[in-house]
C-alpha cells in the first residue's frame, strides 16, 4: 500500500480487545452480573438502559478508563503510524460494543469470559449484535466492524481478539469482508487461536513462541503483535505473513511448566490473601498471580470458587 497524501492519509484502523481492569471505581449498578433478564435480549436492554441513564457516574475516555499491561500497550497504537498515515484506535468492549478510544464511557465491568460474575449470558455473538442495534456513546460513528467497514472501504483494518472477543465478533467480522475493497488488508491478530473456518485466512501466523520475542505477559501479547506489526510497516495479509512466519521460526520452543495442584481450601486461602492486599482485584489477576507462582487451577475452577468467596462476603 502506498504512503497517503497529506491531503488524503491512509488509514489503519485498530480494534482491539477492551481491558478487564478499570482506572475508576466501577458503581454496583454498572456491574453486568447485577442485571437480570429473563432472556439475552432483554438483559442486554435492561443494561443499556442503565448506560443510557449517563449519571451513573462520571464519563472518561476509553483510553483512560482502561488499565493494565494489555491496554499500556494498545493505547500507543496510534503513535505507529508510517510517514502520510493515520491510526485509528478502537476498544471491542462487552458493555459498549465498539467504540473509539475517545468515546466517554462510565466505569463498568462486563466480559466476554465466561464463569465471571459479570460474563455476558449465553451466545456472544448475540449480545455483540444487540450492542450494535444501540446508537452508543459516539453518535454517528459506526458500531460494528461491518459499519466500520463499509464506511472506509479502502483503509487497512487490524483486529486485534482474544479467543472469547473473536468468537463475539466471528458473524460481524465475516460480514464486515464483503465491503472491504480488498480483502488483504484485513487482518486477525488472535495468538493461539485455531483459525476458524471462513476466517481462516484472515488469521495473523502467531503463537506464544513470540512470548519469547516480545516479552511482557501471555495476556498482553496480542496487543505487542499489533505494536509490532504498525511499527515495522506491514500491512497487508501476505506481508505480514511472510514477516510472522520468519519471526515465528527464530524463537525457541514454547517452555511447559509443571503445576502443583491445589486444594479447595487451599484456593480459597489465596483468593482471600489477595483480596485482603487489593479488595478490587480481579479473578482474572488473581489466577495469573496463582498460576505464576507454580501453583494449578482449571479457570472454570478458580472463578467458582472467587464467587464463591466474594459471594459470601456481600
């Protein structure tokens, strides 16, 4: 792809997985797992109704709302550009839908992971559908990556999905490459993923090989792809494959590690600890502080017993 014109830059549009963790206190009213329905669709207009509502608490941008390791890095995204090009960062967000990294939101948690608290109930897919019927907090800006698509056929588009966000956004992605004008500049950063389906060749070749490279978390290492990808220039799907292939057959295998299996009570003991050091933490850090000490549990697992215990306290 050629470099744009002042007057016409190119563009290469971002979306990447929101992030658990929040830079604000999120209120119990804005906490998806405090909202019932009786099916999908209803829970989801209970929900953004509450986000409707505005006053809940105060607005910040995305890009300051979101914290952690995975978003310090996703938020320099647009600093990567190349010389006569703009980046454009948007969030996948299991309680907005999309939205542009300026968008003002209030703290909330919801996620596409499931066995949390506040997990979005049953299809993924549905719920994401349901979040783009809303108009959202950006007026007038495209709430889907179809829309996102369809609106700036011509730009690169590069998303950037856990497992759980790339399932939720599997039907809008597939009908998002019928109005791209060419199909090689949109691509799936998704490490680990087995690549699914129709949307198999829109998979970036990448795995937790590239942990070794990159460095930082198992959680953060799409997003230091993506950094990756805009920082050396590749844009579209052939490029980038040669490139990740190549990166991919210089690392060293991919370490094993042996765990120590743990009791409930012993899992219980640790959630308890962390809880007591940081009442906000989350089971989701608490697990990767579990399993970084040595220690095992199955996800499914560690979250029935997080409720369990945080349940208790309520």
């Amino acid at each position: 792809m050629a470099d744009g014109d002042p007057a016409h830059p190119a563009t290469v549009h971002v979306v990447v997985t929101c992030a658990n963790r929040k830079s604000r206190p999120i209120p119990t009213q804005l906490q998806l797992g405090e909202v019932a329905g009786r099916s999908l669709s209803e829970r989801a207009h209970r929900w953004i109704a509450r986000l409707e509502q505005g006053d809940i608490a105060p607005a910040v941008a995305a890009v300051d709302l979101y914290a952690g390791e995975h978003w310090s890095v996703a938020r320099r995204f647009p600093e990567l550009h190349r010389p006569g090009e703009v980046v454009q960062l948007w969030a996948c967000s299991a309680g907005y839908g999309l939205i542009p990294a300026r968008a003002p939101l209030m703290p909330y948690h919801a996620t596409l992971t499931p066995g949390q608290a506040d997990s979005v109930p049953g299809n993924s897919a549905a719920w994401w559908s349901e979040l783009a019927q809303w108009p959202g907090p950006g007026p007038d800006l495209p709430r889907s990556i179809q829309g996102l698509v369809t609106e700036d056929p011509a730009a690169v588009f590069l998303l950037i999905l856990s497992r759980n966000y790339l399932n939720a956004c599997g039907p809008d992605i597939r009908a998002a490459r019928a109005h791209i004008g060419d199909p090689t500049r949109l691509l799936i950063v998704s490490a680990g993923t087995r690549p699914q389906g129709d949307l198999a060749d829109l998979m970036v070749p990448a795995d937790a090989r590239l942990q070794a490279r990159f460095g930082g978390t198992r959680r953060a290492l799409n997003a230091r792809i993506g950094a990756h990808l805009l920082s050396v220039g590749v844009r579209t799907k052939g490029e980038v494959t040669t490139h990740m292939e190549q990166l991919l057959a210089e690392q060293p295998p991919i370490p094993r590690y042996t765990r120590e299996r743990q009791s409930d009570g012993q899992i219980l003991k640790h959630i308890a600890e962390g809880l007591a050091r940081e009442p906000g933490m989350s089971a989701n850090r608490l697990l990767r502080e579990f399993r970084d000490s040595g220690l095992a549990c199955e996800q499914h697992r560690f979250s029935r017993l997080f409720q369990t215990l945080t349940g208790a306290r309520k």
